[in-house]
C-alpha cells in the first residue's frame, strides 16, 4: 500500500488495513501527503442489508441506537496453513474478523470510546487466538458486542441493532433482514437485491476515483478500527 501511494496509486486496502494503529497513522499520513485516496476494504459496509439498516439509523427509524451486537463466526480448517494463522502471525481473528464488526458498530453507534476483550486458541496449531469476544461502550453510551470465531462449525453470522424507537437484525446466514419501528411496532421483513458487498465496494471505489461519489468510508475509518483492535489486544494482555 505504501509503495503504491508513493507511485500515485489511489489505494482500496483490504483489511485488516495494517497490523497496528500506529503503522494505520502513518499510511493515513502518507495518503494524505501525497494527496491520494486510501479506502479501508470494510466491504460489509456495502452488503445491501447493511445499507438499508443504515438508512433506518440515518432516518431515526430505530430512534437513538442503544445496543448492538455482531457475530461472525464460522470454521476455518486451513487457517494454520495460511499467512494469518502461523509463522510471524501475532495477532488472529480479533483483527482479522473481528475488526469488522468493530467498523459496523462505529458506523451505527458512534467512535468508541472503551473497549475490553477476551480471546481464546482452540485450535492448538495455530500461533494466534482464533476466538474473541470485544466489548465496546460508544462516546454516546451505546454499548456493542463484537464476537468471532474460526472454529466453530455451527454458528452464526449476524448483525443486529437496537434504538429507542425499533431494532433491526440482519441474517448473514438466511439472507434476510427484520425490523421494528416505532411508526410500525411489528417485525417485517426486507429484501435487498442487486450487486453483492464486493461488487458495490469496487464499483463505489471507481466512482471516488472519477470524481462521481464522494467516499462513504475513508482512512480515518481505518485508522479507528485498528486502534480500537489495539485497545482490544491491550485489554487481553492486562486482563482488564
């Protein structure tokens, strides 16, 4: 990423957008020198569901958003093979995955403010936690859940938000979306099609670059979720 800014690339950078929130800074910095794009890969920022949960948070439909939780789970057999689960790898599904869910909750609730963690091994042949659970706390007081795994086969991926005035949950795993509001204080169901989140997150990066659309995700978003993983790791390490 680095290099490509310094030759005048605009850059899409998949996540976990750096290892720590001090090299996240420094890359913001370097794109803002050379005056260059830099956009974190949150590609679930795009999932379409997502867009219209955003949507009834930006119209006040679920009134002040109080609670939020996000799961993404699943097994990942070939994790120890790869570059993330062994060798020089510090650092596993908290920032890998886990990173994610921290973008969705300071997207919905607000830049976090407190963060506290727990992570676990469970397969012993890799070299990093492959199971976390982060708790954040929003400096507007909503507080967030964010749990990951690579090694549960039977789980569940799943975003869901709570407001004063409604809710909203988004099944990964069926492909559906509910919501409440205040107006309509019973559960409907929404279906969003079109393009998938990579596909909307590439054509939505192409558009920035031409000038047609202003970003909807910048390098200070980066940035944030790196610093609330290290917030997170620091949490583990001191046991607070």
């Amino acid at each position: 990423a680095s290099a490509a800014l310094r030759s005048g690339a605009h850059v899409l950078l998949e996540t976990p957008f750096t290892g720590n929130g001090e090299t996240a800074a420094a890359l913001e910095a370097l794109a803002a020198e050379r005056e260059r794009l830099l956009l974190p890969g949150f590609c679930h920022r795009f999932h379409p569901p997502i867009l219209f949960a955003r949507d009834l948070v930006e119209n006040d439909d679920l009134g002040q958003p109080t609670m939020f939780r996000c799961r993404f789970g699943g097994l990942w057999r070939d994790a120890a093979a790869t570059e993330f689960g062994s060798g020089s790898a510090t650092r596993g599904a908290l920032l890998h995955t886990g990173i994610h869910g921290i973008d969705l909750f300071r997207m919905f609730c607000g830049d976090v403010a407190a963060v506290s963690a727990r992570v676990r091994r469970v397969q012993p042949e890799l070299t990093v936690e492959d199971t976390a659970a982060i708790l954040l706390q929003s400096t507007g007081g909503a507080i967030g859940v964010v749990e990951t795994s690579w090694s549960s086969p039977a789980d569940r991926s799943v975003v869901e938000i709570y407001g004063t005035a409604g809710a909203c949950i988004i099944d990964y795993d069926t492909g559906s979306l509910q919501y409440l509001t205040a107006d309509e204080p019973v559960w409907r169901r929404h279906d969003e099609g079109g393009p998938n989140r990579f596909e909307r997150q590439v054509s939505h990066f192409a558009d920035v670059v031409r000038g047609l659309q202003a970003a909807s995700v910048a390098a200070t978003d980066g940035v944030a979720a790196v610093q609330a993983c290290d917030l997170a790791y620091a949490s583990v390490a001191n046991g607070v």
